[in-house]
C-alpha cells in the first residue's frame, strides 16, 4: 500500500453510546491536525458527529439526507468548522426519515457509493474520509460500509464490550461477500477504559485474545474532556490538547495512518 493512498472508513457499532462519534470527531480532526485533508460524513440522525463539530443544518436546508435521495451533492452540502483541513458532510433530525424512504430507492445499499463516486473531482480533495454511522445495522449503516474500504470499530471497555460484536462481524462478511469485496477490518479501538481496575484490564484482555491481529495498541481512556468537548463544537485537541484523552486519539491517528 502506498502512503498517498486514499481511504474511506466507516466507524461502526451497532451498540449504542459506544464512542463510534467521539471517535469519529477526534480521529478526523487529529489527522486534519497533522496537515491531511479530511472529510466526515455523518450518517446518523442524532448529529452528534456534525452538532460536536459545531456544525448546525437549519430546518429545510438540506443535509446527507437530500445527498442520499439524489436531490443535492456532497460539494453543496459540505461544511467547514473549527478545524483547519476538517470538512463535514452534515446530518440533521431529517435523517430519521432515511429509514422510511431508503428502502424503496434504486440501488438503496449503494446511494452513499454512488454520490462519492458521481462527485470524483470533491471526493479526491480528502486523502482520508471518515463516516459516523448510527447505532443499528439498517441501512444508512448498510450503506456506509458499502461506500468504505475499511471499518473501525470502536468497543467500551465494560463487562458486556464483547456483547452484538459476532453479528457486527457476520454484517461485515455478508458485506463482504455480495455488496463490497474491498471491505476490511482496520481495527477494534477500545474506548472509555479504566485501565486501573481490574474489570478494565480483564476487558482488555479478552478483546485482545478474541482479536489479537485487529485491536489498536492505542486504547482510549475514560476522560471528562472528551465528554465535554462537543458542547463547545471542537475536538477534544482544541479544548485541552494536553489531556489524556487529547494524546489518546493523537496516538490512535498515528496508528491509522501507518497502518492504512
Ligand atoms: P450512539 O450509538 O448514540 O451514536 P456513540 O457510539 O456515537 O453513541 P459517543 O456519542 O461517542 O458514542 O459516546 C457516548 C457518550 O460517552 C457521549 O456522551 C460521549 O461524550 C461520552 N464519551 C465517549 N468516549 C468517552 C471517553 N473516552 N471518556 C469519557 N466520555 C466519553
Ligand atoms: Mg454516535
């Protein structure tokens, strides 16, 4: 692989509240940091993604939703924010009609492919693409892991983080299989660890011995800065770049870019 290689990755779990969009935030925004251009598409209907960046769509502008029904491309829709290099391809609370509309669209599995795909000339301005899905295996995450090469999974460190992965893991193959041959595991990412007590590092232990080959050496503590961060719409870097859950994801980014 080569380093100038462009790559798409979705961040998925259906689990909810997870980490996947704090996840998301600060790995786009530390790679953008480092000088990359970076685009974050937000495919969930709670914003998170786009609302923790600062990044608001008023009522009746459109949003990913009009993107994913053909009414509008990813060019006119992408915003900046508080981060230099860092666009953002925004969600609103529209998005919980995908669900209702996406089933009866042509090519329903391939609307988000297809956009990056018919918009070549933007989508090559972003070595690195990240998107945040939500917290279920419907479509809008069908079709977030059909338009990525690679998939991040985040997992709690808690006694139930191993819990709905084998059917994360059965989604991914049957993705593989018939929607997006390219598809692959970049890694598991445990977040909001305590790795004082001995329930984190049992934690640790187990992702790590179901997935020795996949799971970042980077693991995400539990930090207030992360947690606080959204509300001010920055990335934890820009709140409190010296606070652990800041040097976290800045590891975690280095790990991405040299693993691909
Ligand atoms: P959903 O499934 O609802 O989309 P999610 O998987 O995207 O959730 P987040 O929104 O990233 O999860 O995180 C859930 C909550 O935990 C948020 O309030 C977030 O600020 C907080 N949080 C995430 N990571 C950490 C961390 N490492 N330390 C402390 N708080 C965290
Ligand atoms: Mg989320």
């Amino acid at each position: 692989m080569t380093r100038r290689q462009k790559l798409r990755y979705a961040i998925a779990n259906q689990k909810g509240g997870v980490g996947k969009t704090t996840t998301a935030i600060n790995l786009a925004a530390s790679i953008a940091q480092a000088g990359e251009r970076v685009l974050l598409i937000d495919m969930d209907s709670q914003a998170n993604a786009s609302h923790g960046l600062g990044v608001r769509v008023s009522p009746g502008q459109p949003s990913v939703f009009e993107v994913l029904l053909g009414e509008t491309s990813l060019a006119s829709v992408a915003r900046g924010c508080s981060v230099p290099n860092l666009e953002v391809i925004p969600s609103s609370p529209d998005m919980a009609g995908a669900s209702v509309m996406l089933p009866f669209l042509e090519r329903r599995e391939f609307r988000l492919r297809d956009a990056l795909a018919r918009e070549q000339e933007f989508a090559a301005r972003f070595r690195f693409v990240f998107i945040d899905c939500p917290p279920s295996l419907g479509l809008l995450t069908v079709n977030s892991l059909v338009a990525a090469e690679r998939v991040i999974i985040p997992v709690q460190g808690e006694y139930y983080a191993l819990e709905g992965l084998a059917q994360l893991m059965s989604t991914i193959s049957a993705i593989q299989e018939r929607l997006n041959p390219a598809l692959r595991i970049a890694g598991l990412v445990l977040t909001m660890m305590n790795a004082r007590t001995s329930l984190g590092r049992q934690v640790e232990q187990e992702i790590r011995t179901h997935f020795p080959d996949l799971t970042y050496r980077t693991v995400v503590p539990r930090n207030v800065r992360l947690a606080e961060a959204p509300s001010h719409g920055v990335p934890v870097s820009m709140l409190d770049p010296t606070c652990s859950g800041s040097d976290a994801y800045f590891d975690l980014a280095l790990e991405v870019i040299a693993n691909g």
